[in-house]
C-alpha cells in the first residue's frame, strides 16, 4: 500500500511545475464521500493545491450535507490564495440547487431533511463569506467522471480487498476464543451463584463483564446438565381453585435463590396466608 501511494505520488500529482500562482481567479473543485472530503484549488490551468479530510469514524452525516461542507470548505482555501472570482465546481446536483438558490435570491431554499437548520445555517455561513469578501461565485455542475476532486475521496478497491483478506481469519480466530471465554466465564458465575435463572445469572454476569448479552447467558443456562435434571412443571394443569378456606390444609412451597444461598419459602393457603 505504500509503495502504490509513493508511485502514485511521483507520477500522478497535480500539484507539480512552477512554484508561481498569481492572480485572483481560481476554479475550486469540490466532492465528498462515505469515508472523506476533497478539495482542489486549480488557477490557470494548474492546481495550486489538493487536500482531503478523513470523516469520524463514528460520523454519520447525510451525503449532501457532507457535499456542502465540501464547498465551504473550498471556498475558504481559496480565500486563502487572496481569490476575488472562484469557478466553482460540484458534482451535487442537490447542493448545486441549494446554492444558486442561496446566492440568486430568487427563490428560498426548499428542503424537508432532517438536518434542514444545518443546512440553511451552513448556506447562510456561506452567503456571508460571499459578503464579506466581495466575491464572485460562478458555479456549475459537473459529471463525477470529470470532477478533478473524486479520486480524493475514495480508496482502491484492491487495497480493501487485500486487508479484508489479511484480517478476516484472525477475526475470526479472535471471535471463536472470545465466545469460548465468555461462555466459561457465564457457566462459572452460574454454577457459583447457585443455578439461577437467565435473567438472574445475566445480572451477575454484567456485574463482572458488561459486553456478554442476554442471548449468550441463555445459551448456557439451556446448556446447563444441572438445570436440565429438574423436571419441569406439567403443561397441561387441571382448572381450578388453590385457595381453600382450612388453615394449613394446603400449602404452597418454592425454592428462592438469594445470592449464593438457597431457602425454602412454605405458603399456607388458607385464610391467614401465613409464611415460613
């Protein structure tokens, strides 16, 4: 992956040539990704300069909006290099719409996202630079083919597969080890905590280590020879009444786990309802 990067670097680079930007015309290209954003600055024909941004890992920003911060990224590079007329190119059809509406003032922007106050506040921040600079926006939509800032935004796809290749069996290793330690580790502090049941034994179990699930505990409660030896109630009960109006003449009795210890609760259920 390095040496591709290095030789990529060395024949490919747009920025090369003459180190001699002048003037106050620039043509910005400007495009974003799932994984990045791009930005390249060209003036006469040449690139004066290329950048891309890597979003957040956990970032989950909508497309489109992930295009507009391109474009206000972009335009603040370019104010940068002194820029008075930016050529601005996206490939955004939908930000395209949002900006000429913006910048016309002819008609107000429509949109129903989720993200609709980010949207105008980001529109409104670049109406202000627009403003502030005296600028000229000349801005057109363009193919993602001939969009000079695409290749910034995306990975090779032989690289993906190659680390998917390298990483796949150790994960896989590693999932099979860790499922093999958590099911010891439930079975202990199940056996230990007396044969509880799944709810009872998952909450002594996230007491030790949160990440187990539910679904993991259930697994080896239904496992356990132990809890398997009872026998179960009967499925099918005969209708009917337990209480009955004679003390101590039919009583209800049920094993309780508390912690690590086991009682034996005896009901009466006649009248008095007495307890031992």
């Amino acid at each position: 992956m390095i040496k591709d990067i290095c030789l990529r670097v060395a024949q490919e680079d747009s920025v090369k040539g003459d180190w001699c930007i002048c003037g106050e015309e620039f043509t910005v290209w400007v495009d974003a990704s799932s994984i990045a954003t791009g930005v390249v600055v060209e003036s006469n024909g040449s690139v004066a300069e290329d950048t891309s941004w890597l979003h957040a890992v956990h970032e989950d920003k909508h497309i489109n909006l992930a295009e507009l911060d391109a474009v206000l990224r972009d335009v603040n590079l370019a104010l940068q290099w002194k820029a008075k007329t930016i050529h601005l190119r996206t490939d955004s059809a939908c930000v395209y719409r949002w900006i000429i509406d913006t910048l016309s003032g002819q008609t107000r922007v429509h949109t129903k996202a989720v993200s609709e106050m980010l949207i105008r506040h980001r529109l409104s921040m670049l109406q202000d630079l627009v403003s502030e600079y005296e600028l000229t926006i000349d801005l057109r939509l363009v193919q993602s083919h001939n969009n000079r800032a695409d290749e910034l935004t995306w990975v090779s796809k032989r690289w993906i597969d190659e680390i998917r290749k390298a990483t796949e069996p150790r994960e896989l290793v590693y999932n099979v080890a860790t499922e093999h330690e958590h099911d010891s580790q439930i079975q202990t502090i199940h056996q230990s905590s007396g044969h509880p049941g799944v709810k009872r034994t998952w909450y002594f179990v996230k007491l030790v280590n949160p990440t187990i699930t539910e679904t993991q505990v259930r697994l080896v409660v239904g496992d356990c020879e132990e809890c398997q030896s009872i026998d179960p109630a009967p499925v099918h009960l005969k209708p009917g009444r337990l209480n009955v109006t004679d003390t101590w003449s039919r009583v209800a009795m049920d094993i309780t786990h508390f912690g690590t210890q086991v009682y034996l609760t005896l009901i009466d259920r006649g009248p008095n309802r007495f307890a031992i």
